[in-house]
C-alpha cells in the first residue's frame, strides 16, 4: 500500500471551499475525498511544456495568423576600428 501523508492548504476562498463541498456531495463522498482525487488527477497529468522557445512562441502566435514586424531599413556599416599605430599622430 501506497504511504500516505497530510497537509494543510491555507487561505481557500470561501466560495472555493462551498464549490468543493457541492461537488463532493453530489459524487456522494467527502470534501477531503474529492481534494484527494483532484490532487491525484492533476498530479497525473503532463504539463504540455513546449519542447523549446522557438516552439512556445508558435505555439502562441500561430492561432493567430503570425505576427508581421516592421524592420528598420538596414544601414552601411561603420568603419572598423583601425588598431596600427600611427606615431605620427601621437
């Protein structure tokens, strides 16, 4: 048999509680019963977590068509620095 432990939730809205102790009673068992069989449950469950970031982001924007970016114009790019040395300069 499988060891069991307690534990103790604090701060539960009151209507949160009332919600839980109806639908306790219309399964016919206990408050404690039905925490104890949402908590198995959703302890059961996978969390759908996206393979990577590339992957959440579609996950995201896909449903909704993408996401069209303005990209600024691109410019020339600078001079690089220049790292001889010139003593006449100095």
């Amino acid at each position: 048999m499988p060891r069991s432990s307690s534990i103790t939730v604090r701060k539960i809205d009151e209507s949160v509680k009332r919600k839980l102790r109806m639908r306790a009673a219309s399964e016919g068992h206990s408050l404690e019963e039905e925490i104890r069989q949402i908590l198995s449950k959703a302890a059961e469950q996978t969390p759908s977590t996206p393979v990577n970031l590339a992957q959440a982001i579609m996950d995201i924007v896909d449903p909704i068509g993408g996401i069209e970016l303005d990209l600024p114009p691109r410019t020339p790019e600078r001079e690089p620095p220049r790292f001889d040395w010139d003593e006449e300069e100095s």
